[in-house]
C-alpha cells in the first residue's frame, strides 16, 4: 500500500515516522514545502510507549506529483485554510481509488472535496487527531506523546467506512466509526477550546498591548475561560438537538470529554494535563524586549475563521441564538480589523475570507443537510 502524508509539521512528520516503524513494507512518502530541511533519516521518540526509533521515509519531496503519486491513502496534517490547496495538488497524482483523509477533519473540507475529486475517491476525516506530538528539531527529531485510545473516524460517502477504516487500522491507528461525516464535522475541539483561552488572555487588551513575560497557553487557565468554552459547548449541542435527519450521538459535549462536570472541575482539568504543561500563548518579542500577540500563527489564523466562524454559521441556517459565540467572533473580528458583523448580524462582507457555510452557497438547513446524506 502506497501511503502519503500532507504536511511536515508535528503531526504530518511524526504520523510518517509512525506509519514507517510500523508498517515497514508500505511505501510512505511526505509532501512538505521544505523538503531540503529533512535528514535521511528522522528520529521518533514515542514518550509515553518508552521507545525511540530512526525511520527513512521512502520519499521526502515538495512536488505533488512525486509524494503523491498513486497513493492509495492520504492524511493530510495541515491547517484548515491550507487544506483546499492540498487537494487541488494531489488530486492528479493519487491512485483511481484513493482514501484522502484530514487530520481533524473540520474546517469545511467535506463542501469543495468534489471540487477536485471525482465520485471514485473517498473522503474521510478524524474527530480528533491520534496523539499529540511535538517537533524536537525541524525535518528531524519529533516527539509523540499522550495516545488515544481510538480515533472516531467518518467518510462523506457513508457506505465506504468499513473500508476507510480497515485501511487506517493497516496503517497503524485504531479507529472506531461515526455515523456520518458531520459527526466529523461537528465535534467541539480546537475552535472552542483554543478561542476560549485566546479571548482570556488577549481580550482585555488592545492588539499593540505588550505583555512582560512569556506566558504559557493552558498553565494558567481560569474559570473564566471555562464559563466561555461550557456556553459555546451549550449552543453547539443546542445546534445539534435540532439535527434529527442524523445520528450526532459520537459528538461527545467538552464536559464529557474532559471528565469535568462543573466549571471549577474543568479548571483543575485543563490545568493538569501533562501534553498541555508546554505549550505557550501565541507571542512573539518586539524590540523592546517585550511580548505582543502574534496574529500569524495558527490559533489567530485557524480557530476563529476556519473552526469557530463555521460552528457561527450552522447556528445561523438552523436558527440557533449563539450569544458566547457571537461575544468571541465580534472581539476577534474588531481585534483583526474584519467586517463579520453588521448592525449586530453575522452576515458581513470578509466571511467569504472564512471557512463559513456562505462561501460555499449554503443557504438553507435541507441544502446543508443533504451535503451528509450521501
């Protein structure tokens, strides 16, 4: 089996390193923009499995029809806003009846994969991605931490899920089936858990406000930020109550997921969880040596419009009152200088810069709905 990984971040390069060690006789290959940035070899350190390997790729390249050529499965491990261009690239190059996946599969992907492949290909996604991990050094060292027990994985075309999945389990990661790619689609993760933080840390201040010190992401997380992300759980499952044409039972709320029943449990949650210790606000030093926001990284530039914004936009077609949302969307989108709201609706100009319903001229709830009937 010909398998291709989109992506040469820490996901994308850990998944290729992973699939390699374990599945030796496969040809895996990695599409990534800086291919003169990987050693023959790339060295994985799987932490909590207490075991450290070296891999060589069989192909490292940063042209599509190199890396993807005739592949029979794809995982592509990139941003939202890049993952449209990562199907426009490989869409020539992968195998009749490819499997092309996305590592988590929200962000829209399912509304223009028709764009670029045709009936025999197979989209799926992943809830969640199968563990954390973190780069050591670019092109690399990676470590993999904190595995999941399983991955919830769905396909836009539902009958093909017994094959999606046999071909992921091939390949390594243990699954478990959804009903439907909205349970992909729909699952609260980054888009709420991340734009809670941001709005705590960067909400009371003005985009020029310097901060002293570095600080961490979760590492400080307070109740206030667990208010916000329990009442954006509340209206995204206030959303999917009025879904009845689909099953949405794998869609597990935040308080679920986290074991954390009140706001004070979630607090101590997120506080605790080991993966979570290291990871640090989006910042970046000025020349004063102080700390300002940075816009251009992932949790500015993914989260809000690409995860947060498209939840916004499901509430909107179904009639669903979002207050928290429209609280976290409106700060965003004044703090970037972006025109979401006008006279307090969401329906300004830059939502076409987004990943919401509207840009793909969604109109109505059965319009919508159909997209997942297949």
């Amino acid at each position: 089996m010909k398998v291709c990984i989109v992506g040469g971040g820490h996901i994308g390069t850990t998944l290729a390193c992973y699939i390699k060690y374990n599945c030796p006789d496969m040809t895996v290959s990695l599409y990534t923009r800086r291919e003169e940035a990987f050693s023959e070899y790339i060295k994985c350190n799987d932490i909590e499995r207490a075991e450290s390997y070296c891999v060589k790729l069989d192909i490292i390249s940063s042209f599509a029809n190199t890396a993807a050529k005739d592949a029979d499965i794809v995982f592509i491990a990139l941003p939202h806003f890049a993952v449209e261009k990562a199907f426009s690239d490989i869409s020539s190059y992968v195998s009749s009846n490819a499997f092309i996946g996305v590592l988590p599969g929200c962000g829209g992907c399912e509304f223009f994969f028709d764009k670029y492949f045709d009936s025999n290909k197979t989209l799926f996604g992943f809830q969640r991605v199968p563990f954390t991990s973190k780069l050591v050094e670019y092109g690399k060292e990676t470590n993999l931490k904190s595995w999941k027990p399983f991955s919830v994985v769905g396909t836009l075309q539902r009958e093909r899920i017994d094959l999606a999945c046999d071909l992921i389990e091939r390949c390594g990661l243990k699954t478990q089936k959804a009903s439907n790619y909205l349970e992909i689609a729909l699952t609260p993760t980054n888009p709420i858990l991340h734009t809670s933080r941001m709005y705590e840390i960067f909400g009371k201040h003005e985009k020029d406000y310097e901060f002293h010190e570095k600080c961490k992401f979760f590492v400080g997380w307070t109740d206030e930020a667990s208010k916000i992300m329990f009442a954006m759980d509340r209206e995204l499952h206030d959303l999917l109550d009025q879904i009845t044409e689909l099953d949405t039972s794998a869609i597990r709320s935040l308080s679920e997921h986290y074991e954390s029943p009140t706001v004070q449990d979630l607090t101590r949650k997120i506080n605790s969880i080991v993966t979570f210790q290291t990871v640090y606000a989006p910042l970046k030093i000025n020349q004063k040596g102080y700390y300002q926001a940075d816009t251009s990284s992932r949790m500015f530039l993914e989260d809000f419009p690409w995860g947060l914004a498209i939840y916004r936009s499901y509430c909107k077609i179904f009639g669903i009152e979002a207050p928290a949302m429209d609280k976290l969307l409106k700060w965003y989108a004044d703090y970037m200088g972006l025109k979401w709201y006008e006279n307090g609706e969401f329906c300004g100009k830059d939502l076409c810069e987004t990943g919401c319903l509207e840009r793909y001229g969604i109109k109505d709830k059965e319009q919508l709905i159909a997209c997942y009937l297949r």
